[in-house]
C-alpha cells in the first residue's frame, strides 16, 4: 500500500532552502548512521524559524534522534535499513536528480504512510550529502560544513566556525533501559568490569578495515591484562580465544533487547571504558558523544576532514591516509582549535603495538 501527494521537494543545491521561513520541513534521511550523528550538529544551525523532523524506513538509525533537543521524528515501526523499495516506493519516489527545489510527487509507502500525515508538512528536504574528500578548504571542510554552508548561507555568521558544532543528539540512554544493560553486563562479566567497545569494519569503504588477526590480538592483549577487562564488539566473526566469554557481540546484544541499534549504542558508549576502532557510524558517535575516550584507526581518510573534535581521543593514520592529507586545504586550513591529537605510522595497516600503546594514553590520561 502506498499514498501519493505533491509537496514541494527541496535539496542542498542553488540555496533555495534557505528562504524557507516558519515551515515545517520533513527531513529525509536515507544515510548512514555516521550521517545521523552529523545531522545532529546540522539541524541546530538551519534557518530557526522552521520545525524539523527526521526520518527514514528503518529505525536502527532514526532512533539516534530520540530525545534530541529540538527535532522530532517519525519511526516506522521496523528495524532493517531500507530504501522503500520493500516496501513499494524507493526514497518516497524521488528521484535525487530531478530535485529541482519545487513541488514534485511523493510516494509514502507503508509502515512510513501511517504512521504520518504529510499534510501537516509544508516541504521536504532529501539531501544526497555529498562527501567534500578532504578538497573544500575550512570552514567547510567537513561533509556537515559544507552542508550547512549550501542549505543556510544566509546563517554563515551566526556559526561559531573556530569551535566544535553544536550537536542536539542525547547520547544519554534512558534510565530503565541503561539499567537493563547494566545488569546484563554485570551477569556476563561481573560487576568491576572494564568494557572496550571495539569496531573494526569500515562498511562503505573497504580500506577502513582493520585486519581481523590484528582485531583478534588486540582483543587478546586486553583480555590478559585484566580479569575484569571484557570486550563489545561490531563484528562477530569467531575468535578461538581461550577467554571468549568475556567477549560479546552487539549483533547478540541487539537480538537479546529487542530495541533499534542506535538505542543501543547510546547505552553501550554510557558503559564503555573506551572505544577502539575505525571511522563508522559508532566512532562517529563516540567521538560526538565526547565523554568517552576515543583511539581512532585511520587507514583509509583523514580525522582533519572531520568536524567532531574529542579531546580524550588519540588517532593513528597509515601511510595511505596519510599521504592522502598531505595536499589536501581540509588537512592544511583548519585552525589548531579543530586540529585532532594524530600520529602517522610507516604501514597502511595500524600496527596493534601502536594502537595498544594509544589504547593505555588515553585510559591513563582520561
């Protein structure tokens, strides 16, 4: 079942968005979970005038919103990442390339069509959140810089450029729910357990990956190092480690509790001692989150394009990612208040010795 209506459509090309005044604007979001966590800081520096609510098919992502301050959203009331095409309308039936900021003929699909009433919306905004690689000079050096840039240019001096963006996400889980986890973890791993959350996979870019050997050591070394030390990990590709059972996956962990990934993740960084892992959606939202330290694995970007300064965090570049800032504006412009704390190691692959020895900086100097 689908329901058709004509809105005005609206996208990130020849400023027309920003003369929107006192609108009610249904963002549509088909990204990734990293893209999330940057619409967090995208959406506070929009035209203010407007209301803004977020959504897309497929909660896992959506719910990293819940109880942002100031945004609403519209969940479908499924889990699995979709684009509509399951579900009879892909991306609403908007085809990104026709966007021409004006009407055009939506598509609502079911769950999306009843659990919304397009009617109280006076516009939509579909992005295609374009990937500025390093090439746009600061500020608009990261993919929310530039975004914001090209959908509120009448705003360009109300953003304090030199500072970290504001970010509207609550990274704090609910009570009830944190306590579940927390008794959950206490059952698995004891009540003075010490949890890295560690992520390794790189899902839009091959190169991210971290070598599963070098995974499979790292999670070794901080097993041994401490009998209350446990691991929650993206992946959950056997280990053979003698003690596996202070490992768990969160693929395990969603199926136990039943909530959207995001949910979930907001929990996991609330009881974390650190993460460990490569630029993905969950490092994106532990380097936001901000109290948690942060050891980065950078094999295939540079932390310089990224506007989520941490101060507990510690990042490590290979030898491709980084000869790809080395001529790069968005490595060279940015002030030292937006700089992150890096170091360049001689191979692509991080070594685990290096990434152990980050790994102890930031525990020793949170």
């Amino acid at each position: 079942m689908t329901r058709g209506i004509r809105i005005p459509v609206f996208d990130e090309r020849r400023s027309a968005f920003s003369r929107l005044r006192d609108a009610r604007v249904l963002v549509y979001w088909p990204h990734g979970l990293g893209d999330f966590v940057h619409l967090g800081t995208i959406l506070p520096a929009l035209e203010p005038s407007n209301t803004y609510t977020v959504t897309r098919i497929g909660d896992d992502f959506v719910s990293i919103f819940d109880d942002a301050l100031g945004i609403f959203t519209i969940q479908t009331g499924i889990r699995r990442i979709d684009d509509g095409s399951s579900y009879g309308s892909r991306h609403l039936g908007i085809n990104f390339k026709h966007i021409r900021n004006g009407p055009m003929d939506v598509i609502l699909p079911e769950p999306l069509a009843s659990r919304i009433d397009i009617t109280q919306f006076d516009a939509i905004l579909y992005t295609d959140y374009p990937e500025p690689a390093g090439k746009l000079r600061f500020p608009r050096f990261s993919k929310a810089r530039a975004a914001i840039a090209a959908l509120a240019p009448h705003r360009i001096d109300a953003v304090q450029w030199n500072e970290p963006l504001p970010n509207c996400l609550s990274f704090s889980p609910t009570p009830a729910f944190d306590e579940a986890v927390s008794r959950e973890f206490v059952r698995r791993f004891g009540d003075r357990s010490r949890i890295m959350l560690l992520g390794t996979q790189g899902h839009t870019e091959p190169r991210k990956e971290w070598p599963w050997e070098y995974e499979r050591e790292l999670i070794r070394r901080w097993l041994d190092a401490d009998a209350h030390h446990a691991v929650v990990r993206f992946q959950d590709t056997p280990l053979n480690l003698p003690n596996e059972e202070r490992v768990v996956s969160v693929r395990l962990l969603s199926e136990q509790f039943d909530v959207p990934f995001a949910t979930l993740l907001k929990a996991l960084l609330s009881h974390a001692a650190v993460y460990v892992g490569v630029p993905a959606g969950p490092f994106h939202a532990a380097m936001n989150q901000g109290r948690l330290p942060v050891v980065g694995i950078w094999q295939a970007h540079h932390p310089d394009w990224y506007d989520e300064y941490n101060g507990k965090s510690r990042h490590l570049l290979g030898r491709f990612a980084a000869k790809m800032g080395e001529h790069r504006p968005a490595t060279k412009t940015k002030p030292n208040s937006l700089s992150q704390n890096y170091r360049c190691v001689s191979s692509d692959s991080i070594p685990v010795s290096d990434v152990w020895s980050e790994l102890e900086y930031v525990l020793t100097n949170r």
